[in-house]
C-alpha cells in the first residue's frame, strides 16, 4: 500500500513513508504485560540491547520530514533495534 500511494503521490512532490516500529518502552505497552521481566526475552534479542523509546520512533519521523530525506519514498523503515535481522 505504501508504495502505491507513494507512485501516486510522488509526482505532487508529497513523499510516503511507512515506520515500522519494534517494541517500544511505553506506558502502553508496560500496561500490557503483567511483569517487566515479560521483555527480556526480546531485549535480549536485540542486537541493541534494550527496547526502543519513543524517541527512537519520532526522530526517524522528523529526519523523514526533512530535506535530507526528500529522495525517500514509498519506503518501510523497521526501527527495531537489529532484532529483525536478528532473526526473531
């Protein structure tokens, strides 16, 4: 979906991106297990060695926005910390 919007868009000089976050540490997702050492598992998975914060997430977003990225389009990022790569 991503890249059809993005075919379509592109010509109006309007870039579509899509981030694809891992686990991050938010009130959300502590609210959602019953005891923090439920993320062990994955943070010791993650080539980055801890969760993602919410930081992680927005500054992608604000590098896509700008000028530096104006090449970008029609492009999943996976903002995860290696743990895809990783293989889990």
């Amino acid at each position: 979906m991503i890249r059809a919007v993005a075919l379509e868009y592109s010509g109006q000089g309007i870039r579509v991106n899509n981030i694809n976050p891992g686990i991050i540490d938010t009130p959300m997702a502590r609210g959602s297990v019953a005891d923090s050492a439920a993320f062990a598992p994955f943070i010791a998975h993650t080539p980055a060695g801890r969760l993602g914060e919410s930081e992680d997430i927005g500054d992608v977003a604000l590098w896509l926005a700008t000028d530096e990225a104006r090449f970008i389009t029609g492009q999943s990022l996976l903002v995860d910390g290696g743990y895809t790569i990783a293989g889990m």
